[in-house]
C-alpha cells in the first residue's frame, strides 16, 4: 500500500492536465495521454519488473506508469502552452464577463 500512495501526489495534477486539454477541445490528446497511463506504461512495466524484481516488481509498476504519465501530460501540456502563446491563440479567447 505505501509502495501505490508513495506517487498519490502525482495522479492529481494529471488528471488536471489530461481535463486540461478536454477543456481545449483536443479530445486526440486527452486519448493518447488517458491511454498513455493505461496501456503504454502500465503494461510493459507490469511484464517487465516482475521478472527483475518480483513481486515487488508488480507492486513498483503502479508508481512508475504514474510518473511517467505525469511527466508526460506535463510536458504535452506546457509544449501546448508554448504553441498557444507563440500563435497568440490563448489572446483571441477572452473571457466574456456577465453584464
């Protein structure tokens, strides 16, 4: 149970990111970075760290496939940021305050 919650800090801030780019309506990016988690890095490491480590390998690959899909999401998100700002796109949506 602490090897799971040890990376718990993670798994908030990337679910913020993922809804994040929801919220831009980039539903491609939302499936990869959803999936990402899910299949790309749970998976291999489910397969791959028992055979090294054992159990413990089972155990260590909850935390991992977090990480990685919280560095992941966080890097898409601020490259987005990056192209947003460079485009001038996140200036042409201003927010419209109720009269």
């Amino acid at each position: 149970m602490r090897i799971i919650l040890s990376t718990l800090v993670f798994i908030g801030p990337s679910v913020l990111f993922i809804t994040t780019f929801q919220g831009l309506s980039k539903g491609k990016e939302v499936l990869i970075l959803s999936l990402a988690r899910q299949f790309i890095f749970f998976v291999p490491a489910l397969y791959l760290l028992p055979q090294v480590l054992g159990i413990n390998g089972v155990w260590l690959s909850v935390p991992i496939s977090d990480v990685l899909g919280f560095l992941v999401s966080g890097a898409w998100l601020l490259r987005e940021y990056r192209i947003q700002k460079r485009t001038g796109t996140w200036l042409d949506k201003k927010i419209k305050t109720p009269s």
